[in-house]
C-alpha cells in the first residue's frame, strides 16, 4: 500500500491539470487501491463495501476511499464509516472516521446538521476512550471547494500521513484494522447517542433513502388516488426542479417497442434518420448522470447519483407485453460484479450503423458537446442499455378501457396497491399526518448472502416461510420459481429487518407485491369447493408464518411510510385483508384478482 499511496500523492497535482478520462492516477485510485484494501480486510469484514473516487467527470477536488459497513450505512451521504481522504494539494493522507451529513443538511439544513456532526463527534470521543486516543481530531484537506471542507467539518478521528514520509505496509494495515475495530465498537455508542436524543437509530441510518428491490414498479388503485403525483414528488425530493423526472403517456394503439424507444425511418430525402422519442432522451439523460463512472468501456458503480424517475402513465391502455416487451427482457440481464454494472442493450449498437446522419441523432439525444463524447462512444459500441439509476413506474387502472397483466409482467414488477400502500385520508387533506418514504434505485439483481439482515442469517427463515407458501401453490399456475426466493431475499436486504415482527412486515409485503398479485380466476380455477380452496389453504399458511402480525389486536411496521416527523407507522397486516377480500369477491362474482 505504501508504494501505491506515494505514487498517487506525487502525481496527484500535475493530474489534476490534466484530462480526467482514462488518467492512470484516477485508475489507481478507482481500481488499485479498492483492491489493495480488499486484501487487507476481506476475510475479517466479508460484507464491508469499498467505494472511491476520483472525480465523476472532472477531477475531485479531494479524492477518497470509504468502507461501508452496510448495517452501519450504504452511503457516504449518512451515517459514519472510515475513509481514506487524499490532500487537495497532493501533501499527504488522513485515515479518518468521519460523517456523512449531506442527507441530514437535505432534512435538517446545513447549519443545523454541521451542529449536530459535531455534538455526535464530541459524544463519542467522551463515551470511548479508545477512539479518542487512536488519532487526532482535526484535519486540514487544504480543499476548495464545499464538499471538500465539509470533510474537514465532518471529522471524527483520524490519523495523517505526510507524503514524505509514509509508513511501511505493516503500521498501514495494524492502524486500518485498529480503526475498523473501533468502527464496529462506535457504532454502538452512535445508537445510544441517537437514541438519547429522541431519534430512532432505524430512520438515522440510511435516512436518506430507501432502496427499492425492483427498478420497475406498478401502481395499482382507482383513479384519483395520486399516484403519478407520487412519482413526481419521489423524483423532487432528489432534485427540486424535477429535471429527473418524465412522464410518457401510453397510447391505446401502442403495439411494438418502437412506440416507446424509437425507429428508423427512410421517408424523404435525408436518408435514414432515427425517430427519437421522449423515453429514448429520458434514459439517455439518467445516463449522463453517470457518464463519469463510464471508463475503458466498462460501468462503475456509484452510490450517490441521482435516480431518474420515469412515469408510464396509464400504462395498460395498450397491452404491456406488446409495446414493453424489450424492457422485460432486458431488464432480467442487469447484474453487479466486483464494483461494475452490466446490462445487454435496449437500443442495439448496429441501430447507429443504419443511421446516416449520426449527428443529428446526436442532437436529439442531448450529447452534443466534449463532455459527452465518452458517453457517445459508449453507445455507438455498446448500445443504449438500461441505467442503473432508472426507475420505471406504471400507473394503472382496472376497468373496461384497460389491459390486464400476464404473470411475465407481474414477475418483473414490485407490484403496490396504491390504496392499501398509501391511503387517502380525507382528513388529512389539508395537513398530511403521513408521508412516503423516500426510494431510490436498487443496487442488487442477485442476492447477497452476506448482506442478509442480521434477524435472518443466510435467508433461512425466509426461505421455509417461501416453502410454507409454495406448498399451496405447487401444481397451479400460481407455483413459485427461484425468482421469487431471489427477490424475497433481495426485500430482506433492502428493508433490513432488526428483530421478527420486521422480518414478517418484509413478508407481508413480498406477499401484497409479488405473490397475491399472481392469483385471479374463477372458482374452478382456484378450486373453490369449500374450506379446501385453494385462498383458504393459503390463509391457514399464512396463519403461521406471519404469526406475530396476523391477529387483529397484531401490528406491525410500515416499511415504505412514516409519520411526517419522521416516527414509525404501525399497522395491520396487509395480506390478511387483501386475502379476505379476494376471498369475498369469489364468493359475490365467482371470480377474482388482486386488482382493485
């Protein structure tokens, strides 16, 4: 490490004054250095996450390297975690254990979130002698810029190593490994401290956002309900302008997937053009959000970028595995590995070969300019793909003008029912009591064991509560698949549950998004021949498994809403009360669904 911290330092500022893509010292920095700290930490910290940077774009005005541990934080924008922080003048390195406050300057503003950095630092320090004496307290990034100082102000402890004299790579790893030991032993003094203050340790932690476990929701209600608004209101709450936001309203007549990405036309005498549409130019701008991460051709992973938010209005006007059906394929091809994104393309790289005029296209799509000529390479040789930062919500409406949804399209959806998600509550028109969490994009298309939640190790639990499930379902058209098991462990990473009565809301709701909204028919179908049928053999099932939250006196956490200062929302079990309802309307129509 030694001999790689020295290389960075001594060609940090000539770096800076030079270009930014492909500079080898910015590859250190992304890929050497990650990998140097993987070695020292893997086997004592398999599930830590190492992210750095050297710039998105333009160089960083202070380049670092974090260590996440995802119980603690999956952010640099909240929570605490070590972090190697390189001088802005190139004169050496702080290991430091620091803050994150961009999410609490977003909800508390700058001024009050700094004060509140610096009473937890104090805290801290006073409840654990051993932190305090490991480094100092104060470091100097000789930064520029505001995100740079604010390093300086979000400090907790640290240790500096001056360019010129860098220890060897044993004292390296002993301080590294020290401060990872203290960072467990942090955090829970940090819990008690929030705590103490009347804060919830679970809405401090990752307070910034939620992750969705799909990139691709459906919200289901009847009309009026709000929810494009709420697709709106999700996207500003991560840029006030709303420039990451679109909606694109579905046609009736939509067939094919050029209604949505686009085509070649050879009418007039241009030659051949590309047709752009309003979806094609969204997902390129979610694309130049993180055109700085594109680098020798590959995808880096990014943390912080800002999801773009597109609303397919009224979408099953027209048939969705008709005019969708590149978008649900594709979709299944997304996969992280070793810190790059990888997804197969929307829009062919062979598309651009047919096109004879490529700077026009180039116009349309809103590439024009250097700072784009990556991004544009990257598309003539790859193809457009899907971002990593796009969500894609459909609205939808259930009557006589409408289309239903095959299971193909269900099992690529986090399904909500808008009404039973999110109520409408006539009192509280003029003054919300409640409010929807904020959500964000999801990292994971593959589960990972070593994320699992503490209250479910290795996805046991939920695992033979899947099973309880699919003994009901076996030999029907219902019966689940390892897409299912994947995604209710990907749920179970994503919502983190601390203790059961968590675990099973995260199951009540994998059953309200994915399972219940697969089961409609008559009642031959669904074998209606009494106590027997095929929603009241599922009912006794879910009797047990979701135990702690089935009775009515029972409650349990609202995962995707809080209160409007912040507490946690008790309420009944979702699933009981959707089942009980399909159950009625089988028995009042001889058939059902989930749909309302």
């Amino acid at each position: 490490m030694k001999k790689l911290l020295e290389e960075i330092t001594s060609a940090w500022v000539t770096a800076t004054g030079e270009a930014f893509t492909n500079h080898p010292v910015a590859k250190k920095i992304r890929h050497e250095f990650p990998e140097t700290i993987k070695k020292y930490i893997s086997n004592d910290y398999p599930s830590f996450k190492i992210k750095s940077s050297a710039g998105a774009g333009n160089w960083a005005n202070v380049p670092w390297l974090s260590i996440l541990d995802p119980k603690i934080t999956s952010t640099t924008q909240d929570g605490f975690y070590p972090v190697y922080l390189f001088k802005a003048d190139g004169s050496g390195i702080y290991l430091s254990l620091i803050q994150g406050i961009t999410a609490p300057s977003e909800q508390l503003g700058k001024k009050e979130a700094e004060k509140q950095a610096r009473e937890i630092s104090k805290k801290l320090l006073e409840l654990m002698a051993d932190l305090k004496n490991w480094g100092t307290t104060s470091i100097n990034l000789a930064a520029n810029s505001p995100l740079g100082k604010s390093y300086e102000m979000s400090n907790i402890i640290s240790k500096y190593y001056s360019a010129e004299s860098i220890p060897n790579d044993d004292i390296l790893e002993k301080d590294l490994m020290n401060l990872l030991e203290l960072y467990g032993q942090a955090y829970e003094y940090w819990k008690i401290i929030k705590q103490n203050e009347g804060v919830d340790i679970n809405l401090v932690i990752n307070s910034n956002y939620l992750q969705l476990p799909k990139p691709f929701i459906l919200l289901s209600g009847i009309s009026g309900t709000g929810k494009t608004r709420f697709v709106r209101e999700q996207a500003k709450r991560f840029r006030e302008d709303g420039s990451n936001y679109c909606i694109v309203p579905v046609r009736p007549d939509w067939h094919e997937p050029s209604d949505l990405l686009g085509y070649i036309s050879r009418l007039g005498n241009n030659g051949s053009q590309y047709i752009v549409t309003d979806f094609l130019q969204f997902i390129v701008a979610a694309w130049k959000e993180i055109s700085g991460s594109i680098e020798d051709g590959t995808i880096h992973y990014i943390d912080d970028c800002v999801p773009y938010w597109l609303c397919l209005d009224e979408m099953n006007l027209a048939p969705v595995e008709q005019y969708f059906a590149d978008y649900l394929a594709i979709v299944e091809t997304r996969y992280w590995e070793e810190g790059l994104y990888h997804c197969d393309a929307l829009l062919n790289p062979g598309v651009f070969k047919q096109v004879d005029n490529l700077a026009q296209l180039r116009t349309q799509l809103n590439l024009t300019g250097e700072e784009w000529d990556k991004l544009w390479d990257y598309f003539l040789n790859k193809g457009i793909s899907i971002p990593p930062n796009l969500i894609i919500a459909g609205t939808v409406n259930m009557d006589e003008t409408t289309h239903g949804f095959s299971r193909k399209v269900i099992d690529r959806a986090f399904t909500i029912d808008f009404g039973e998600f999110f109520p409408n509550d006539y009192q509280a028109y003029f003054a919300a009591q409640t409010q929807a969490k904020t959500l964000s994009f999801p990292r994971y298309s593959q589960v990972d064991l070593s994320l699992i939640a503490e209250y479910d190790p290795g996805g046991s639990q939920s695992i033979i509560f899947l099973e309880a499930i699919n003994s009901v379902l076996k030999e029907t058209p219902f019966e689940l698949a390892y897409r299912a098991l994947n995604e209710l462990l990907i749920a179970v990473v994503c919502f983190m549950p601390k203790e059961k009565t968590e675990l099973q809301a995260v199951w009540d709701d994998f059953l309200m998004t994915k399972v219940l909204p697969r089961i409609e028919g008559d009642s031959e179908k669904l074998q209606d021949d009494g106590d027997n049928s095929l929603l009241n053999q599922l009912e006794s099932v879910l009797a047990i498994q979701l135990n702690e939250i089935w009775e009515e006196t029972k409650t349990r956490p609202d995962l995707l809403r809080e209160s409007i200062t912040g507490d946690i929302l008790s309420i009944g079990c979702r699933s009981k009360k959707k089942l009980n309802w399909m159950k009625a309307r089988l028995s009042a129509n001889g058939f059902t669904s989930f749909w309302p």
